[in-house]
C-alpha cells in the first residue's frame, strides 16, 4: 500500500499531542527546580528550564530517529523532501534546534535590544536607569552585554532608526506565522516554520478515507479566509499609522505656531500664563465655560482622553463639568470688548459663534480660531 501525505487534521491533533506532554515535562522540571533552588532563582531560569525541557523531549524522540508521542497517536512519520526516507540525523538535529532553540535565541535578543534601546532613551532624558542583577554566566547576561557592544558602536541617529525597527520585527515576526499557519491549512504541509526550513513533511502509515476531500476542500476554505482576515488587518493597521502620522504632523506644525501676543498681565505674571496639565507656557490659550484657561492641546487631549474612558469630560480645576458651572472667567482674561462679567455675560456672540466647531471640526487652527472639545464648550482666546 502506497505512503500518502499526513492531512491537515492528523498534523494539528499531532501536534496538540505533543503540546500537551511537552507542558507536562515542563511543569515537573518548574516544581523540580523551584523545590531545590528555590522561588527566585526559578524565576530567573525559568525559559532556560523551559528551553532544557523541549529540547529533551526531542532530543529522546525526534533526534534518536523515533516518533513522537505526538506523532505515534495519530500514525504519521516523518519524511525528508524525497518522501522516501527518513530524515538523516542531521537534518533531525537542524530541526530540534530550529524549533526549540531558535525561538528562544530570537526573543532573547528582541528582548535585549528594546530594554538597551529603553534604557539608552532615559539616560538621554534625565530619567534613572533599572539596573539589572543577573548571574554574570547566565545566557540573558552574556546576550545582554553583546547587545550592548553592538549598540555602543551605532551613532545616535542610527540607535534612534534602531527603535522602530526592532517593533516592525516584532510584528513582521507576528504577521509571519499568520501567513505560515494559513499556508498550511491551504496546502496540509509544515504545520511548524522549523520544519518547512528542514524540509521535514509527514506521510500517515493508515489508509485514505472517504472524507479526505472533503476535509482538504474545508481546510483550504479556512486558510482562505485566513489570509483575507489578515490582508484586512493589515490594511487598517497601515490606515491607522498613515492617521497616527498625520495627526503627529499636524500636532508639530501646531506646535510650531507663533504663540498669540499674551496680555500685560500674562507677561508680568508667568505663574499665571502657565498651563496646569502641561506646566509650560500656555500656547494658543482656550477657557473652559467655567473660566479656567489650558492649551488648546492640553484641554483637547484630556478632554478625547476621559470620552474614551467613559468617564465624560470634566474640568481638570473643577469639581464637576465644566458645562455645569458657566460662571465668568477671571478678570483678566475677560474680552477685550469689555472690562466687567456683566459684558461677558452679554457677549452672546461668543457664544453663538461656538456652533462653527460643529461645521469646522476638520478645519484646523490655520482657519478657525477655535475648535471644538468633546465635552466642553471651549473659546479661545488671544
């Protein structure tokens, strides 16, 4: 009887089965370990014993040339690209360590690269550095220092480059299995990237059954529409950093804007031009109805800030909404039109001048001189 290829649901329950036996080795070497070092130095070693518990599952199954448990409960064997052999020994031991090593060396160093780059950042802004204990043998240790090294040699501008570039690794690593798993259900071969790099396929020892198409055509629909929902994700993960990025455009060129000319007041008193969320001099000066005045950034931010959060949008001074308390301003940032708070109650205008924030939400700070706040009914003043 003729060798067929193992179908997707024997490789997935396969590798369930060996999930499973490989979680339980893992638990007793954790309880083992934690028993006779103790708590702490379990949580410092605790991937290396995950690490030492994979590669001997393997090391006894996969590279000694027999099944795994996985693989024997479901009657599948693996094969080298002929699909005639057995995989020589060394392509068994590339594979063991393509799958339980590599990933471990990968996040090590994914991990030793944010942290310098982190660390790297706050020294340049003032902020304290965490110093790190470790075992000066220990694997994070040695990679750390390397890390290190290498970082020491990049210029500032290259260390900045550095820090988008480790999170687009992250998430290109992400979007990489994605698309390998949805190959796999379209095409029922390499279930794992360390045995597609290998070369190392499975052949079932049992016959074909009456279903076999039917299950191949439902599997294929799957990694179709797997690669659709990714497709999808991405497309509105780029959608969002092209807005991200406009958004942080515009915040600059804002920022950049000459400040309005601030009163005698303001200039002779620099406590009281400042703002209280951001604690710098106020930019384009906006009043909540209740008379206290912030940047229009800062108000802005922590007005879309608490709407996200359910909480609705009050008055950082205030006790309560801002709505709530349409008391006058103070005196000295009254309008210039009048000099009392009966002249800014009767300056209805400002008022209704408000309703364009509805008509020119998107119109930015270059054609309005103010805009709306969720929450509050905001007025900018000069």
């Amino acid at each position: 009887m003729p060798l067929v290829g193992a179908n997707q649901p024997q490789v997935i329950r396969s590798s369930q089965k060996d999930e499973y036996y490989q979680q339980c080795l893992r638990n007793n070497a954790n309880e083992a370990f934690q028993t006779l070092a103790g708590s702490k130095r379990w949580l410092h070693w605790r991937k290396e014993i995950q690490l030492l518990s994979d590669l001997a599952y393997y090391g006894l199954t996969t590279f000694s040339g027999y099944q795994t448990l996985g693989e024997e409960y479901v009657s599948i064997i693996q094969v080298d690209p002929t699909l005639r052999r057995v995989p020589s020994r060394i392509r068994r031991g590339a594979l063991v360590l393509l799958h339980s090593l590599f990933p471990y060396l990968l996040d090590k160093l994914l991990v030793c690269l944010e942290n310098e780059l982190e660390a790297g950042e706050e020294s340049q802004g003032g902020g304290i550095q965490r110093a790190t204990v470790a075992s000066p043998w220990s694997p994070g240790a040695w990679m750390r220092g390397w890390v290190r090294r290498a970082l020491g040699l990049l210029t500032e501008p290259q260390r900045r480059a550095c820090v988008p570039a480790v999170l687009a690794l992250q998430q290109g690593l992400s979007i990489l299995h994605r698309v390998h798993v949805a190959l796999f259900y379209i095409s029922g071969a390499f279930y794992h990237l360390g045995k597609r790099t290998a070369g190392v396929s499975y052949l079932r020892v049992r016959g074909v059954t009456g279903d076999e198409g039917d299950i191949q055509s439902s599997y294929r629909l799957l990694g179709v529409i797997s690669l659709m929902q990714l497709a999808l994700t991405l497309a509105l993960q780029l959608n969002n950093l092209r807005q991200r990025q406009r958004a942080r455009q515009e915040w600059r060129q804002h920022r950049n804007l000459p400040s309005r000319s601030q009163s005698v007041d303001e200039t002779d008193s620099p406590r009281a031009s400042r703002c209280i969320l951001c604690l710098e001099e106020r930019r384009h000066s906006t009043s909540t109805p209740c008379g206290h005045l912030f940047c229009w950034e800062c108000i802005t931010e922590w007005c879309n800030t608490k709407d996200v959060y359910g909480v609705g949008a009050m008055c950082p001074l205030s006790d309560g909404d801002g709505s709530s308390n349409p008391g006058p301003p103070p005196p000295e940032v009254w309008p210039s039109g009048g000099g009392s708070a009966a002249a800014w109650r009767s300056a209805e205008e400002v008022r209704e001048s408000m309703q364009c924030w509805r008509e020119h939400t998107n119109s930015g700070p270059d054609l309005i001189n103010h805009r709306p706040v969720q929450g509050f009914n905001v007025t900018e003043h000069s």
